[in-house]
C-alpha cells in the first residue's frame, strides 16, 4: 500500500502492522486446543523416551540484503547479531523468554521471542531500521512443537530423511525439510530438544503423526 505525500507526486509505502493477539477479552487458541493436552500432561504417561510440548511463540519473518547499517540497527534491537553462516541460529536468554534468530536463506530469517513481545518488537523495527526490506509477523499461521528425550532422534528418523548424527546436525543447526509427508522446520536447541515450526493448518495431522511415532518408546506431554 502507498500513499501520496501532501504538495508531491511522490508515493510513500505505508507499513500495515497488526497484533496478531486477540483482544483481551478473546482467548488464544492453540490448534490443538480440541487435544485437551493439559488433562494428557496430568493424567498420562510421565516418564516416556519422547517428551513434547507446544510452544505459544511469536514469529517474526525479516526479509533484506542487510546494508552493514542495517545489520547495527538490528542488533541494537534484538540483542544480537543475524546469523550469516548457512543453516545457523542465533540465541539469547533462556527457557520460554530467549530470542532466537533462525537462518532460513542467504536474504530470510526467523525471529523466534516470547509471543507477547512480537507486536512491539514489529513496531520497533519498523520505526527503527531503515533501507529496503520486508518484516512479516507469521505468528499466527504456524505453531512450534518442542520434542525432547532420550529417543528423540529415533521419532525424527521416522519422520524425515535429514541426518542428525551429532556432526552433522549439531545444536542451533537449523533445516527446512519434509517431515512426515508435510514440512517442518527442525532446529537443534539442546542435545536432545528440538523444535519445530510447523504450518498451524498441519498442527492436528502431525500431533497424531507423533503419537504413532513415540508409541514404542513412550510419550510425554508437558504444557
């Protein structure tokens, strides 16, 4: 969208930014909400080889050949730098309140934060950072699922043809990959937790895809 400047022919884009939280009064919906994870957490399993978890997340797609002006500006922003290296993340903070930044390709990142904190974080840099890009809030067409424990890796071999020896896929390595007839993409956050950002229409079909897969090992839910 663009609008024209008063006493000009000139076209100035105008940035459309939107909360992707409801109000206060509407409740956020997880697309598993219909799960009833939270009675699975009480009442099942407790000490399976497979532990999952759904992370509420905001997400933030950035899109730009950063100027080296553009790289300072984001920085004093998020805290830390791009990630520049092919299939990397960068992270601070810990536990649900880090931020991470995802490398998705030579001009894409992902910015992983606490969910409440996506709409400021999207106006700030929007008020902030200057140049040629595009800044979109993605936080509510996808979820994050969290997988962790001691037979992780076996459920991710069921599920996709990546190699995560640990060379080969070390911690904060990222990919974006087929996973279980769908798409994922797998980050690498402990030695054995990874998360993935799956498209929130395919929430409910890899839920039960990872039910099937931990069966022989156990599942946990964690909330």
């Amino acid at each position: 969208m663009s609008e024209l400047n008063q006493g000009t022919n000139e076209a100035t884009p105008m940035k459309l930014v939107m909360d992707q939280l409801p109000a206060v009064d509407v409740p956020y919906e997880s697309p598993l909400n219909h799960a009833d994870l939270d009675q699975i957490a009480e009442q099942g399993l407790q000490g399976g080889g497979v532990v999952f978890r759904e992370l509420s997340l905001g997400l933030l797609t950035l899109r730009c050949s950063p100027s080296e002006e553009q790289k300072q500006c984001l920085e004093s922003i998020l805290g830390l730098a791009l990630p520049t290296s092919p299939l990397t993340s960068i992270t601070q903070g810990q536990g649900d309140e880090r931020v991470s930044v995802r490398w998705m390709s030579p001009d894409e990142w992902t910015i992983y934060l606490p969910q409440g904190q996506a709409f400021e974080l999207e106006k700030r840099i929007f008020a902030e950072l200057d140049g040629h890009y595009s800044l979109v809030n993605v936080s509510g067409g996808y979820t994050v699922f969290e997988l962790s424990g001691e037979k992780v890796v076996e459920v991710l071999k069921k599920s996709t043809p990546i190699d995560f020896y640990d060379s080969e896929f070390p911690v904060g390595k990222v990919v974006s990959t087929i996973f279980a007839k769908t798409g994922a993409t797998i980050c690498r956050t402990e030695e054995q937790t990874y998360e993935l950002l799956v498209r929130r229409s395919f929430a409910d079909y890899l839920w039960l895809w990872l039910q099937d897969a931990s069966q022989e090992y156990g599942l946990t839910v964690k909330v």
